[in-house]
C-alpha cells in the first residue's frame, strides 16, 4: 500500500477506482467499507482527513481520535492499494473560499443540530470526488444523512461518482460502531444500549420514551426520507453525541 501526504503523490490510476472516505480511527465499520469495495475496483483508494469544516463544535475536532500508524496497517491489512492522509493545508490552502452549501435533504436532523455540518462534508467529499476520481464511492448506512446529502449532490452537480451505502456495524450488543464510541465510560456505554434498542421499536414515541429512560440527552428522534423512511436518532450519553438509524420500509441502495 502508498501512503500519499498530498494530491501531487497520489497521481492518476487506470481501471475501476474505489474511494472510501474517512476521516481515520478506522475500525471494523470501516474495514466492512474495504471489503465491500475492495473486490469491485482495480485501485481502492481510502481517504483519512480529520476535515475542520464540518466540526462546528472545536472541543469535538480536538477530541477526535487520530494515529495515522495504526490505519495505515488497519488499511493495509484491509488490501486498501492508497491511502490518501492529506494535511489541512493542502486540502484548505491561504485563501481558500468556495464552498458547497447543500439545501433540499441536508435540512433537518444532523442539518438542524449541527449547522454548517454538511457544507464542510459536501465540500469535503466534492474535492475528494475531484482529487480521486473515483468511479465508486462507499459510504456507511449509519450516516444515512449523509449518504442522502451525497446522492443529491453527485446528481445536481453531475459528479460521476456512484455512490454506493453499505449496512452498519454494530457490536454484539448492538452498539453502532463509532469513532466516538471510545470516549464512552463503561456507564455511558450501558446506557448508550438505549439507541438501538429505541430504534428496534420502529415508532418514534416508543423510541423517546426508551431514551428518556435510560438517561439519554434527546437531539432528535425522527421519521425521515433518507432513501426510504428512516427512523433517525441523535442523543448525548454525557458529553459524547451518538447517532443511529433504521431504514423502515424498502432495502437500502
Ligand atoms: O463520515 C465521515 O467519516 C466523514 O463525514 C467523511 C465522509 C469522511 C467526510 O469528511
């Protein structure tokens, strides 16, 4: 596997090339990513960038994990052919000032508790788009939001990228896997249980109650349209902000 720093190191590749996006910490969602995406393409590019623009909050861009040496051997290990670790500099240079404000399904849910949040992931991933030209792109069920946001962007900007949604992962006691996961103390993570068992009653009242009880701090429980309707939580166990969905209806594309 390469490790390119920067966009002049990465260059161009031949044949079907893969992109999974990430901004590192990489764990078993992730490789889930690689596998689905390593057999469909020539060159599987993975990308790890803590990107700054779409933290509103800076104690969370602070907090958020990063060891560039443990994913280049998770993504390695994972048969990832280039692992793309750009710094903010050369994704956000001096004088950087065009950015992608996506309207229509980025309102609501994440749009509406974190603003700002999808114009630093849309212009994140329209630049990783234009970078790597990736003819596939794989992206993680558990932020069905964002996968929403990025279909609609590769369409109304005729991006020639599929973008393709893969299941979530979760832990044998249901837990979605999360980066974030990690800053959850033993209690938090008990009470953290509270997501998907909310989400298996399908019924949003059901699915507060739930919450409610278990100590959770609710930013939202919705029914949404993100490629079917989708019952969608986001709530705090302390300080740690989690998110979770399930589609209700149709198979996810
Ligand atoms: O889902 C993520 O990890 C990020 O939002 C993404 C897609 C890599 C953009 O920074």
């Amino acid at each position: 596997m390469r490790v390119a720093r920067n966009i002049a190191e990465l260059g161009t590749h031949d044949g079907v090339v893969g992109l999974v996006p990430t901004m590192g910490a990489l764990h078993a969602g992730h490789v889930r990513l690689f596998d689905v995406a390593r057999p469909e393409c020539d060159t599987l590019v993975a990308s790890v960038f803590v990107n700054p623009a779409q933290f509103g909050d800076t104690r969370d861009l602070d907090l958020y994990p990063r060891d560039l040496s443990a994913d280049t051997a998770i993504a390695e290990e994972a048969g990832v052919d280039v692992l793309f670790a750009p710094s903010a500099d050369e994704m956000y240079p001096a004088r950087f000032a065009t950015w992608v404000v996506p309207e229509g399904v980025a309102e609501g849910l994440e749009g509406a508790a974190r603003p700002g949040h999808f114009r630093g992931v849309a212009t994140v991933c329209l630049k990783l788009f234009n970078i790597v030209r990736p003819d596939l792109a794989w992206f993680g069920r558990k932020d069905a939001q964002q996968v929403a946001v990025l279909k609609q962007l590769a369409r109304d900007l005729n991006v020639s990228v599929e973008i393709r949604v893969v299941d979530t992962v979760r832990d044998p006691d249901g837990l979605a896997l999360s980066s974030r996961n990690a800053r959850l103390s033993p209690d938090e993570r008990q009470r953290a249980l509270a997501i998907p068992r909310a989400l298996a009653t399908r019924d949003v009242e059901a699915a507060r109650t739930i919450l409610l009880h278990a100590g959770l701090d609710i930013d939202y429980v919705e029914v949404a349209d993100l490629d079917g309707p989708t019952l969608a939580v986001a709530a705090r166990a302390g300080a740690t902000r989690l998110i979770d969905n399930v589609l209700l209806e149709g198979d996810p594309t």
